[in-house]
C-alpha cells in the first residue's frame, strides 16, 4: 500500500513538473522581446527546474 502511495506523489509531482514547463515554454514562445537563442536558453532552463526559473523570468521580465 506505501508503494502505490509513492507512485501516486512521484505521478503528481511529474505531472506539475509537465505543466508547469509547458507554461513557462508558452509564455517565452510569446514573448517577442526576445531573441532566439534566449528563448531557447528559457526553454531548457524550464526542461530542468521550472519552478525555479519560471520565478527568475518572471523577476527578469519585469526589470526593463
């Protein structure tokens, strides 16, 4: 039983690592201040902690 519950947390945290990627990967696709490559760099940074670099764009964005 303790195994199936650590699956189900594993499975959670997995799929709010998915979305949470596919949003930061949304919002750096529309942003056009941007170039190419610093898109590309957001979107890998979001591929490995998108918690935490979603929280640094959006810090980063703000500042002009």
């Amino acid at each position: 039983m303790s195994e199936l519950i650590l699956y189900a947390v594993v499975f959670l945290l997995l799929i709010g690592h998915c979305l949470l990627a596919g949003k930061m990967y949304r919002e750096v696709h529309e942003d056009s201040n941007l170039s190419l490559s610093e898109k590309n760099d957001w979107k890998l940074k979001a591929l490995i902690f998108p918690a935490y670099f979603y929280s640094k764009y959006k810090t980063s964005k703000k500042i002009p």
